[in-house]
C-alpha cells in the first residue's frame, strides 16, 4: 500500500482525550464519564463536525457504530457474515482504516477511536465509498477488550503510531503497558498477530521491552527478533500497512519507524 494520508498519527491530530467534569455529559458525552473510565493514553482534543459528517452520522452511526458498553459483542451479526476480525485501536480520522479494508475485503475489520469528530470523517468516507467491512466503536479501547471482546476471538490488533507521552511522569498513560498486552494476547487467537508502528525512539524501546516480556507472543518481524520471511507467508493478516500523511511528514524529516510484529504462539 502506498501513502493515503492522515488516519493515525495520535502524536498529531486524531487524539482524543478527557475532558473536564462539566463538559464529561454534555451531547459529544452521551455516556458521560464511561468514554474515560481510567488513566488514559490519549489526549484532549476539540474538533467541530461539518453538518454533512453530521448528517452522515445521523444515517450511518447506528447500523455501524457503537458506544463502549458491558455487552459482549457479536462480530458475526453485526457484519451480517463470518469473518476473521481485525481491530485497529486508535483509528482516528480513518483513512488508513478505509484503505486497509478496502485492500482486504476478506476481514472484518473494526476501528476504536475516542474522538468524535475523527470518527465522523470516517463515517462520511464508510457511506460515500460504500465499505462494508468496517465498524466502528467509540471509547477507551482497554474497557473494549476488557468487556466486548471474547478471549481468542481475534485474527489482528493493529496500533499505529499511539501517542508516546514523552515526559517520564506521564509514561503510565501509555497504551502499551505490559497489562494491556498481556490483554491483547488473551484476545488474540492463537497465530493471531499485534502489529505496532511507532516514530518515537523511547517509546520504542518501551514496546519492545514490554513485547519481548509476554510470553504469549513470538517475534515476527526483524525488530521483534523474528524472522518476516518465515512467517509473512502463514500470518493469517499482511504486514503491509499505508503511509500516513504524518508518517510521510516524519519521513521526510529524518524521523525512523519502527515496526514491531508478534504472533501468538499457537500451543
């Protein structure tokens, strides 16, 4: 896949974040404080909707969006079909995600985003390109793995560029913390991949640290201390992603990616 532009870079623009007490209900909040049930890893972030992406959502939302919840969810329903599912934590605006899906008609592919204005854009893009693969859920993506996703019901997680909050005081707000990957691999099936990008050197180092620390996973790639060619053939997903606008931007600064594939080790 080439570059398509600006879905995920959360060190940028598609952030989401807490807000203060008053603003936690107001109509952004339909659930109030459930979007933010903990110490989170994404950001604040205001954005304004067109009333187009309004009235998109207004169509669209319902039959392919979802507010975090207790309830298990049914994948297999809510697509309409049986397919292997992949979620992408942290979708932002979603055009990666579009592409994605639209490279790989053959998963369901769901996105998990905080940021209401990020997600209209993608809902706007799922209705005016007619992409039937993708569902959306809005909240914090550990209480969505804690609660609607089953254990061993998942072909791929991807997270690509997750903010690293850089500053030492901040590095608890970090999505990838050992207990979430520890998570992620619980619901990954077994051969399952998790697939990380990052442009941050520390944070880097800090996934692949906390990678190379759960037992559940074995490298994939060479970063993860793997072997690509031995496993690109036999993962159940690609280890292609699109460039993003933000990627691209880093890219052309200097900046090095650096791409961490783990598979779960089948038993």
């Amino acid at each position: 896949m080439g570059p398509v532009n600006d879905a995920a870079n959360h060190t940028a623009e598609s952030v989401p974040g807490p807000r203060s007490a008053e603003q936690a209900g107001d109509a952004d909040h339909p659930k109030g404080n459930r979007l933010y049930p903990r110490v989170t890893s994404f950001r604040a972030r205001r954005g304004a909707i067109s009333p187009s992406q309004e009235a998109a959502w207004e169509r669209m939302w319902p039959v392919i969006g979802r507010d975090v919840s207790d309830d298990p969810l049914d994948a297999d329903a809510w697509f309409g079909r049986s397919a292997p599912l992949i979620i992408e934590i942290g979708c932002g605006t979603g055009t990666a995600t579009s592409a994605m899906a639209q490279a790989e008609p053959e998963f369901n592919l769901i996105g998990i985003e905080v940021y209401r204005p990020g997600l209209a854009q993608l809902v706007q893009r799922v209705e005016r390109e007619n992409i039937g693969n993708i569902r959306l859920l809005r909240g914090d993506a550990v209480d969505v793995l804690e609660h609607m996703i089953a254990p061993e019901s998942l072909t791929g997680v991807r997270v690509f560029f997750p903010d690293p909050w850089p500053k030492a005081r901040h590095h608890k707000r970090r999505l990838l913390q050992p207990e979430t990957v520890t998570l992620i691999a619980n619901r990954l099936r077994p051969g399952g991949v998790l697939h990380v990008a990052t442009d941050h050197a520390d944070y880097a180092e800090w996934i692949a640290a906390v990678g190379a620390g759960e037992s559940q996973l074995i490298g994939m790639n060479e970063t993860t201390g793997g072997d690509p060619e031995a496993y690109r053939e036999k993962a159940p997903i690609g280890f292609e992603r699109p460039i993003t606008k933000f990627e691209s931007k880093g890219l052309r600064a200097g900046s090095a990616i650096s791409e961490f594939i783990w598979g779960k080790i089948e038993s």
